[in-house]
C-alpha cells in the first residue's frame, strides 16, 4: 500500500497557516507510521512525499518506509495540476492526501484533501477573480467527488455543506473534522533577557498590541489599524506601539493607505514575516493579540497566542468561539468601534485579563499536532 502526500507547500521556507499546518502534520504522521509499524500487515505501507525541489531540513529526514520525489517540472504555478496530475496517471499511489486547498484533477479514487476554509465564498474582493474561483471551485468538487475531506472544525463543515449544496446529514461519512494542533514552541516563557532581545531586535521600546496574519481586507488589517487610532487618541498617546506582523496580502494598498493617513503612524510597527522563535516572544510580551478577522477556518494564532498565555480580541460568531470558548473577548469585527472597545476592556480590567489568560492556557492544552496526526493517520488508513 503507497500513500502519497503533497508536500510542496509544507517544503517552503517562509511558512505560514496552510504551510506551518502541512509540515506539522507530515512531522507527526512519520511518528505514528513508526508507532503503528508492528500492526501494519506485512509492514508493507509506504509512504511518498511529493514536492517540485528537494525537500529541506526536518521535512527530508525520512523513516524507512518514507521516500521522497521530486518532481521538477512545470513552474510552480501550474505544478499541482500538470506535474502532479501526470505522476497520478503515470504512478498512481493507492491513496492521495493533499493538505492545503488543491488536489490534480488527475487523482486516484481515494484522494483526501483538507479545505482549510471557504473564506473566498464569503469575501470574494478579498482575492483575485481567478484566485477565488479556483479555491471554490475547488472545495465544491471536493464535496462532490472526493472520497475524503478534512476540515479543521465544524464551522468550516457547515459552511462546506452550504457552498457545495448538499445536506449535511449526506457529507457525514465524507467530510471528517479533525482539530490543528498547536507548535509547542509556542508556550509562556519566564527568560525576560531573551523577550527583551526580540524587542532590541525590532525597536519596540512601548507597550504594544499585536497581529498576526497578511496585511489584507479577510484579516481585517485595516479596521484594527483604525481601532488602535481611536485607543490612541483616547488613551495616553505615547503607552502603545501597534505591531503587525505578516506579509502583504491581497488589497494591501487600502491597509498601506490607512498606515499612512493614521495619525500615529509612528507607534504602528510592519515588521513582515517574522520566524517563529521571535514571535513567540512577541506573543508574550504582546499586552493584547488582536484577531478580528474577518473569516477563518480554525484561527491557529488564537491559540499560539492563548498557548503564550496572551489575551485575545477576536471575533464573534466565528470558527474562534468554538475553539477558544469563554477564554477570549468577542468583538463585531465588521465595527471599529466595538473593535476598539474590546481591547479597551482588556487593557482597563486586569482581573478579566487575568481570567481569560488563565482560561486560555488551559483550553490550549486540548490541542496538539500529536493528535491531529493520530486522527489523520486513521483517516488515510480507513480506520
């Protein structure tokens, strides 16, 4: 038995949610392959990873029964439904799990894919025409044609159930939710001396609130840099820096454009893609993680955050509430001014904050890659 994975995006070096979630689960999946060795009949399964390079570090350490291809060919953007997609019909492996957004449309009849969320069906300007068509169109086939998909929580199936059109009770054998995990890296640190050197690093000498995510209209960018202009003109104007950490994403130019027209420009820090070591020290010495986005499947940084022991402001009525709970302040995140009003709150009342920072330590503690890999390692294997 060959069960083949994808693991173009978890190859990269500049990883982020999709990409961070990959290599996690493949680390993970070779410790339960190694773990489930002796009931493995024959011990004949072996596993392949794909990727367009070499794969690097960690990623290339490879058990026994683990081999990796490089397929080398077309580009990059057209690699999954070219280069991919011929190695199906030339080589096909017995099961196919692809887990970011996109499977070949050559692919063997057990294919899995994970669909992370459905963002693109409800914020279209959010992403290119093409972009957005891609990803739903995508997700739908997905629903129709795949033999299984995994999201990461039930409001992502919910919402999988409605683009796609089909009951939900119909897509309960198929679509499966199987929880991220969390990278214990990210954990409360005591070592003031290393925080503080983060902090020398990126010349943040105040009090600051932090994001994490692309500077983009789905984060809600813009918003939070227009919450910390009312905090600031309300507050003591030199107690908080803003600092936002991430690449540029799509419609940038509106949250470039709100940067520049914000009267405290100076306090708000772009520091781009920061390694994971230096936000978790951003994370802990952060007094509030802001993150109201707009639409999510999971909301991974809540949890890095709530795992750092930080309070967050995140948004009602999304997939955050099922996976934090009563351990976050919720905030209509389409308002600027509710907003602005929640990290208010936690800034004023230290008991809350203190509450919340407790509770949040301890719901982090249900998730880990570890499990998440045990769950998806039954999945391919049909158990």
């Amino acid at each position: 038995m060959i069960i083949a994975i994808d693991a173009s995006r978890a190859n990269l070096s500049e990883k982020t949610g999709v990409e961070w979630y990959a290599w996690h689960l493949i680390e993970n999946l070779k410790k339960q392959s190694i773990a489930n060795a002796d009931f493995e009949t024959g011990n004949n399964i072996r596993f392949v990873l794909y990727s367009y390079k070499p794969l690097q570090g960690d990623l290339a350490k490879l058990p026994a029964n683990w081999t990796e291809k490089v397929l080398h060919w077309p580009p990059q953007r057209f690699w999954t439904q070219i280069r991919l997609s011929w190695e199906m019909l030339a080589n096909p492996p017995d099961v196919l799990f692809v887990p970011s957004h996109v499977f070949p449309i050559i692919h063997p009849p057990k294919t899995v894919m994970t669909v992370h969320d459905v963002a693109a069906s409800k914020f279209p300007k959010s992403y290119s025409r093409f972009q957005g068509w891609y990803t739903i169109w995508a997700a739908k086939y997905a629903v129709g044609h795949l033999w299984r998909i995994i999201v990461p929580s039930a409001f992502t199936k919910k919402e999988l159930s409605e683009i796609g059109k089909i009951d939900a009770k119909k897509i309960e054998g198929k679509v499966k939710v199987i929880s991220h995990g969390y990278d214990k890296r990210y954990q409360k640190i005591y070592d003031k001396f290393a925080i503080n050197q983060v902090l020398e690093k990126y010349k943040i000498k105040n009090k600051f609130l932090l994001n994490v995510g692309r500077l983009e209209e789905r984060k809600n960018t813009k918003r939070i840099i227009q919450a910390f202009n009312h905090l600031s003109q309300n507050a003591k104007p030199t107690e908080y820096n803003l600092v936002l950490v991430g690449n540029p994403g799509y419609g940038f130019s509106e949250v470039e454009k709100a940067i520049s027209e914000s009267p405290y420009a100076d306090r708000i820090i772009r520091l781009g893609w920061v390694k994971t070591e230096d936000i978790v020290c951003l994370m802990n010495a952060a007094e509030v993680f802001v993150f109201t986005s707009l639409h999510e499947g999971f909301g991974l940084p809540v949890l890095e955050a709530m795992s750092c022991g930080t309070p967050v402001v995140a948004t009602k009525g999304s997939c955050t509430e099922e996976l934090a709970g009563d351990a976050c302040v919720y905030v209509n995140s389409n308002d600027v001014w509710s907003i602005t009003a929640g990290i208010t709150e936690l800034l004023d009342n230290k008991e809350l904050k203190n509450t919340l920072v407790k509770k949040g330590l301890e719901k982090s503690q249900n998730f880990s890659w570890e499990k998440c890999a045990e769950e998806t390692y039954k999945l391919l294997m049909d158990q």
